[in-house]
C-alpha cells in the first residue's frame, strides 16, 4: 500500500510558496491520473534516410542480439542542467535556477519535466506498447528483472514531487509502489539476493557546487522496507550496477581539496556498502563516468564517458574499460566511435551495443558504426517540454550474479581501520621511515544548501565544504595504525610527524559501514599491489586505538570567531593599518564577502590547501602545515611573538581542515555587502596600478596590478582601508606610499569620493548582517530547507532567532548512525 508522504513537509513547502516564483508555469495537476492500460501495438515510424550503417540491425538480431525479442525503455524529459540535476528541488530563486528549471511550485525550483511513458518494442516488428503512461508524471531507468517478466523502475505520479521505486508486470498489470517520502528514488537495479540498489535524495545534500539535490547510493528489501543508506558521500553518486562477481558498480564524484569538474569516477562496494574502493579512473582528472554495466566476459565494463564535468542526462562518449590493468591506467578505456551524445548503453559482447542518443534509440558496433532502431512519432517530438528515448534494456532472463553475504552489523556505530605501513606508496619519496607519527582524521560535512558553482564565501578558490576535525590517532614505528572509526561517515587523514605538522594529505575519502574491518597497504599504494609480509604489523598486535579529540578546539572552525583573535593578539600590531609591515594588513575588518586578513592570507599564498585544481597525490610536505607560511612564521618566534599551545594546535588545525572562512553553512547565500567604488576618482591610482592584460579567454583588458581592491577596503573602519591609507600622505596621517601622486590630505575630494563608497558599503553589510555579526539570521532557503529536513521546527517566525553552529551541528549529526536492536538473521 503506497503511504501518504511526509504532511511536515508539505507544510513547510506551503508556507513558502509564497516567498518565491512569482512568474510559475501552470501548475499541476490536483490529482494523479490512474495508470493508463496497455495500449494497443503500433508500428514504429521507419527509421530515416541516411542511417550510417545500414543492415546493422539485422546482422545484430542474427548475430549477438538473436536471443533478443523486446526492449523496454522510457520516453521522457530530459533534464537541462548536468548530468546529476534532473530530479528534485533548487535551493534558490536564483537565476541559474530559474533558468533550468521546468516549473515552479511550492515556494521553489524543479529541476524535472512533465510527461513520461514506459514502452516495450518488439524487435523484429518494431511494434511499440504502452505498458504506462503519465502524461503530468515521470518515468525513468526501468530495469528488468532476473526472469525478464516483471520491471522496475522510478515513478512520479502526475501532481506529485518526488520519484519513488515501482515494479509493474511486463504487460502492464500489477503497478506497485514500493519506496515512499518527501525525498527522491531513482536508478534502482535488482541484487542477486532479491533486493535492491538504488539512488536517492533521502541523504537531503546539496551539490557542494550547485543548486540542486544530492543522490548517493541506497539499498531496501524487495518490498522497498528497511531502506539503508550504503553510502554517505557530500557528492553526487550515479547509475548503481551489479557486477557478475557481486560487487556493486557505481559513479562516485567526490573532491577533497581539488577539482570540482574533475573526479567523478567508476567506484564498487559490497551490496551491504562495505569495501568501498576505487574501481577506475580516479588518479586521472577529466570525464564522468555513468552508466556502467559489465560486459560479457567480466573483467570488461561498459560505460557513457561524459566529457569535461559531464553533460546533461549522461551524454557522452561509448567507452569499453578492461579493469586488469588496474584502475589507473588510462590504456584500459577504448573509446567506441566519435560520437558524444551515448546514453544508457547495454553491450551484447563487444561488437555489438543497445544505446540511446540524441535522435533514438540505436545499435552501435565495435567501430562505431550505428543504425537507428527507434525515433520518437513526428507528434510526440513535437510536445513541450521535449520529450527523448532513455534507458533501452533488453526483455531476456539472465543469471544472477554472485551474492556476497553481509558483513556489516548494524547493532554497532563503528568500525575498524587498519593501515599496513604508511610510509609505502606513490610519491612517498623522501619519507623516512618512523616520520609520521600520527593520522590526522577529517570528516567532509554535507552541504544543507548551496547558491552557486563557486567556493565562495568558504574560501577563495579553495575548499567547497566545511571539514569537521575528529582527532588523531597514533602510527606506530613500523608505519602501523590500527584504529575503530566512526561508521558511515566520510573521513580522510593527514599523516602528522612529530611536531604534528603534514607530512601527506588525503584528497579522497573513506568509511568504514558498522562492524566493518578495511585495511590498506599505505599511502596513495598501487591498487594492484599487495602487502609484503613481514611478520605482524605492531598495531595488530594491540587492540585498535580509539580516535583522540582536541580538548578545548572547536569541531568546526570558524575563522572570524576563533583565527582571527590570534591574528589581534599576536601580529596586528606590525601587520595592520597603521605599520602596514611587509604591505600586509592582518587585520579582521569586514570586505564585501570576506575580512581583510583572510583576503590577504589568500591572496598571498599564506596558506597551502591543495586549492581547486585538476590534481591529486601531491609531493609529501606541499599541501597543509608544512607548506604554510602563516603557521612557519607564527611559530618560528617572529618579531619576539610565542603562541600558546592552544593558539599554535588552532592556526595548525585551522590550515589541515581547509583553512575556511565561516564555520558555518548558514553564510552561503547571503552577508555581502557590494562595493561599488567610484573608479573616475581611481584616477591617479591608474597611473602606476592599471597595467594591460587579458581576460579568461585572451582578450585584452586593462586590469588593477593589485587585483580587485575589495581586500584593501575596510567596511568596519572605512579611514581603515588601505586603499586610503596608502595613497594618504604621511603628514594627513597615512601611509604615504605614493609619495606626491597620492592625497595630500582628507579633504582630497577623490579620497572623499572612496571614503563614502566605502562607507556605504559598511552601512549596508550593517542591514544585511553576515553570520559573524550580532543579530545574524540565516537566509530563507537555508530555514527553508533546514525545515525540510526536520532540523528547525516548521512553525518557525521570521523574527525567530536561529543559531547557525547550533542549527548546522543538528544537520550533520542526523546522519549518524544509531545502532538498531540485535534482530535475526535475513
């Protein structure tokens, strides 16, 4: 029996409505329409002229497709943002948002079109049935079952949301719910052992770089109970696929400190998500790889390698990976042809593909050559929103793969790691054994909302997410660890040494399911390498560690809050306003998105965090403490400056954990202050600062030497700005940098003019508030969404006050597991 949704939910979606998409499309339908029955066959429109390989199909139905009768597939909207964007609600008003979007209701964005249909074709007649039909509804990534007699797939019902799991006969009786909830279901497919994996919202993320829904992998009985969370990655997880061997294959998109376009890659688990592990392709920056099926003659896999950061609906290149070189060898992916529009591809061997592309459905060959099988009707083509064949599967039994017993136990909260020698791996030179002494654990927090592709305001240029410091744990001389971790969350490490400084940086992450033990051999190690045995590793010989926390260090740090009254303490007295020591102002005035001394640590490279680049496994000792030159010179005793204990571990701790700006993910959306200064009263600045360059794409430009001056203006203090003071002659009482092209007093009326720019700036940041400031309250959205999500309670006042840290820490701690009472066996 379907179960009605979420009624809280509802309601705090209708106190929204209001807030948002005045301009909405018609709404929907006030209530589902009934399943339509089959309808009668109909012969397919013939494919059209100038097909490239004709008499493909018919060597293909006598060769390796002759076993084939039918295909099932959808006809559906496409989505029109990226790959992952078409389910689910945008966090904002914004106008990519409204751009993409295909309607809006409920006070927000969706990024899903009307209409759908669920189809079988005969092959040989190319006769087309209507097994469902929604023309309000969607219908997506059907999957057939084992027996090949009944399929499932996700539906969202006409007037409704959120995808759910159905399964309906191949005739077209017996539609049945399986999954319900306020959050979204899609991409399922059938496990060996009668359940399923599947996609789904109900992790309630936000892309770390976008507006839309998270999906990472799940997995529920065969009746859609007992829905269990497999995976708790902040990104985005695709396309869920059993290989012959039991393992799951999947889409994992995850940056930690790296590019954001650059790593969503193939990734295997267990079917109860223990043994996460790289399956190929993510020590190599560049294409998303989706919809991956094995091939006949398992080790090869089948994929859609979507170019660049991927396009939408998975679109991209036919790719044919051979996993026995291992999962970094580029030589193992040979691409199929030229084309880039693939989607969705089944292989029958290696010469022979069932895909779906722009103008249909098709069938490729080993070359590349393809035929069209199936067109959309002349009149279906013609529907807004534009309609398109997705996920052709053939109607055959197959054999189910090999099932893994479960070896998670959920009666626990954690699990086990143990790591062999973490001084062995790749781009370890220069290690000495017994260097490391410690790991540093790190676990990335989930976004509740997100307002842009850009980083800002958490860094510039780096991180996209907060990171929680957990604590460490020791290594011992023999380069061992062996620890008990928190279950189902992500975490990464840093190798420490002694003086707790970086030694290597993690920029993937791992987990541990409940009760699980996960090893490995070192650090950044070959994957087809094994460890050398050398008699028991020193951590195996003592019970596992428990991770230590920071006494007195916050979870989270903010910046604001907890680094800059180190910087008020112990270097604005040479690195402020008024000494302006090495041009470098430290201090802690607010700038229209940032301070002033976070811009200039930025901006300076004080700090080396890995930044938003297409690369991984850096050189031991280039990214984090060791690299930085803000911790190097605090700590070194400069100009006479000793940092207590607590003052070093929080600076050192501040740069591990991605040295962001706010602590909180209540700053996104919302607290700038534009600047809008008056560049005609810049004139005598322009003399020496405005120099010929080029734009992103070449073009030539005149731009500032010193970069945007946003940093060098103080909204708190105005006459504080550098901008001022450096230009202000020493006698006025500035800085009197530019010597006779400067102000010769206050009363310049060019100083005047930046003074008031400035100025109203700060008045204005005093109206909108920034999460630093005292009356601060989250933007609507993130209230929106935090309501949503059961974290704030739905009745919430405008003029209620909302603590960020508190209302943040109650978001990622609902993800933590709870151990479930000892049940009997499956």
């Amino acid at each position: 029996m379907r179960k009605p949704e979420s009624s809280r939910v509802a309601s705090v979606l209708a106190a929204s409505a209001a807030l948002a998409c005045a301009a909405a499309t018609a709404p929907a339908p006030k209530a589902a329409p009934p399943a339509a029955p089959p309808a009668p066959a109909v012969k397919a429109p013939a494919p059209k002229p100038g097909a490239e390989a004709p008499g493909l199909i018919d060597r293909a139905l006598a060769g390796p497709m002759k076993h084939v009768k039918e295909i099932v597939f959808s006809v559906r909207v496409s989505g029109r943002d990226h790959w992952y964007a078409n389910f689910g609600n945008y966090a904002s008003d914004l106008p990519d948002p409204s751009r993409l979007a295909f309607k809006c209701e409920d006070g927000v964005y969706w990024a899903y079109g009307d209409g759908a249909r669920l189809c079988r074709m005969d092959l040989r007649t190319r006769a087309v049935t209507t097994v469902l039909e929604d023309p309000k509804g969607g219908i997506r990534d059907p999957q057939v079952h084992y027996d090949a007699k009944k399929i499932l797939f996700s539906y969202r019902r006409g007037g409704n949301h959120t995808y759910h799991l159905h399964e309906i006969n191949l005739d077209g009786t017996g539609l049945r719910q399986l999954t319900d909830g306020p959050d979204d279901d899609v991409e399922p497919s059938y496990l060996p052992d009668g359940r399923i994996v599947f996609v789904s919202s109900r992790c309630r993320r936000f892309v770390n770089c976008w507006h839309s829904r998270v999906g990472a992998v799940y997995r529920c009985e065969a009746d859609g109970s007992d829905v269990t969370m497999l995976s708790p990655n902040p990104e985005h997880e695709n396309t869920p696929w059993p290989l012959p061997d039991g393992r799951i294959v999947y889409m994992r998109w995850e940056y930690i400190d790296r590019s954001q376009l650059d790593y969503h890659h193939l990734w295997t688990m267990n079917p109860d998500g223990s043994q996460q592990m790289t399956f190929f392709g993510n020590m190599n920056p560049g294409n998303s790889m989706l919809d991956a099926k094995p091939v006949d003659g398992f080790p090869l896999v089948v994929a859609s390698f979507s170019p660049g950061h991927g396009a939408p609906e998975h679109r991209g290149r036919l790719t044919l990976v051979d996993t026995r070189l291992g999962p970094d060898s580029r030589e193992s992916a040979r691409t199929i042809g030229t084309r880039t529009d693939i989607r969705d591809p089944w292989a029958f061997g290696t010469n022979c593909f069932l895909v779906a592309d722009n103008e249909g459905i098709a069938i490729m060959d080993g070359t590349g050559a393809r035929e069209v099988l199936h067109r959309l009707s002349d009149d279906e083509a013609k529907l807004e929103p534009r309609r398109a064949l997705h996920e052709p599967r053939p109607v055959i039994p197959r054999p189910r793969e090999a099932v893994i017993v479960d070896r998670v136990d959920r009666t626990k909260s954690t699990g086990e790691f143990f790591l062999s020698d973490v001084h062995t791996g790749r781009n370890m030179e220069g290690v000495k054994p017994g260097e490391i002494r410690k790991l540093l654990v790190l676990e990335p927090l989930p976004k509740p909302v997100n307002f842009s592709g850009g980083m800002e305001p958490l860094t510039i240029g780096g991180s996209f997410s907060l990171a929680r410091i957990v604590g460490t744990v020791p290594v011992e001389p023999d380069g061992s660890a062996r620890f008990e971790a928190p279950a189902l969350r992500p975490l990464f490490f840093v190798a420490l040494d002694e003086n707790d400084l970086s030694v290597k940086r993690m920029q993937s992450w791992c987990i541990v399911q409940p009760g699980e033990k996960s090893g490995c051999v070192g650090c950044h190690e070959h994957r087809t390498g094994t460890a050398q045995p050398e008699g028991i590793r020193m951590a195996m010989r003592r019970a596992p560690s428990r991770i230590e926390p920071f006494a007195g260090i916050p979870d989270v740090i903010d910046f604001p809050r907890d680094v800059q009254p180190i910087l008020d303490r112990h270097c604005l007295k040479c690195h402020g306003p008024e000494r302006y020591a090495a041009k470098l102002d430290l201090s802690g005035g607010h700038t229209e998105r940032y301070c002033v001394s976070y811009q200039n640590i930025t901006r300076r490279g004080l700090v080396a965090d890995g930044r938003n680049r297409p690369q991984s496994n850096y050189a031991p000792r280039t990214l984090g403490s060791s690299a930085s030159k803000l911790l190097r010179v605090a700590t070194s005793g400069h100009q006479g400056v000793k940092l207590d204990p607590r003052d070093s571990a929080l600076l050192r701790l501040w740069i591990e954990s991605s040295a962001t700006y706010p602590g909180t993910y209540a700053a996104l959306g919302c607290g700038t202050a534009p600047l809008s200064l008056p560049y005609g009263n810049l004139r005598r600045c322009a003399e020496c600062h405005l120099q010929n360059a080029k734009d992103r794409k070449g073009q030539p430009i005149q731009a500032w030497s010193f970069g945007h001056p946003d940093y060098l203006c103080n909204l708190d203090k105005p006459v504080d700005s550098i901008l001022l003071r450096a230009p202000l002659a020493k006698a006025a009482g500035g800085l009197g940098l530019c010597k006779d092209k400067g102000f010769a007093s206050a009363d310049d009326a060019d100083y005047k003019a930046i003074l008031t720019a400035i100025r109203k700036a700060g008045e204005g940041l005093q109206q909108v508030k920034r999460f630093d400031m005292p009356g601060f309250r989250p933007n609507r959205h993130y209230v929106r969404e935090m309501q949503r999500f059961g974290i704030l309670p739905a009745g919430l006042k405008e003029t209620d006050p909302v603590n960020p840290y508190a209302t943040d820490e109650s978001y990622w701690r609902s993800f933590w597991p709870k151990p479930t009472p000892l049940t009997a066996e499956r």
